[in-house]
C-alpha cells in the first residue's frame, strides 16, 4: 500500500489553513484594540482630540474644525 502523497499534502494545506482562519478570529479583538490605541496616541501626539462620534471613534484635529 503506497501512501498518496498529492492527498496528503492537500489535507495538511486544509488543516492548516483551518487553524490559520480560526487563529485569527479569536485574536481578531486583541489586534483591533492595539490598533485603536496606536490611532489614539498618534491622534494626540499631533495635537488632535479622539471623538466618539455616533458609533465611530474619530481623530479631530484643529484643521478639521
């Protein structure tokens, strides 16, 4: 019984791309609250205020007034 080399090599490439996909779901909330943050402390650093506007968090700088 020769193994098939062609389907095992499809089903590693599926298997890791299911743990791929799912890794990034659950970590999803993590990579979106640093981005938030960096926005925030860049908003600030040029001498803007971080607004909620609605359900949006917004940079408001002085130009933009």
């Amino acid at each position: 019984m020769k193994p098939n080399v062609p389907v095992a090599a499809f089903g590693l490439v599926v298997v890791f791309t299911l743990v791929s996909a799912t890794f990034r779901v659950f970590t999803a909330p993590d990579r979106i609250q640093v981005r938030q943050e960096s926005a925030r402390t860049t908003c600030t650093a040029q001498g803007g205020q971080w607004v909620r506007v609605g359900r949006d968090d917004l940079c408001q700088t002085p130009e933009s007034k």
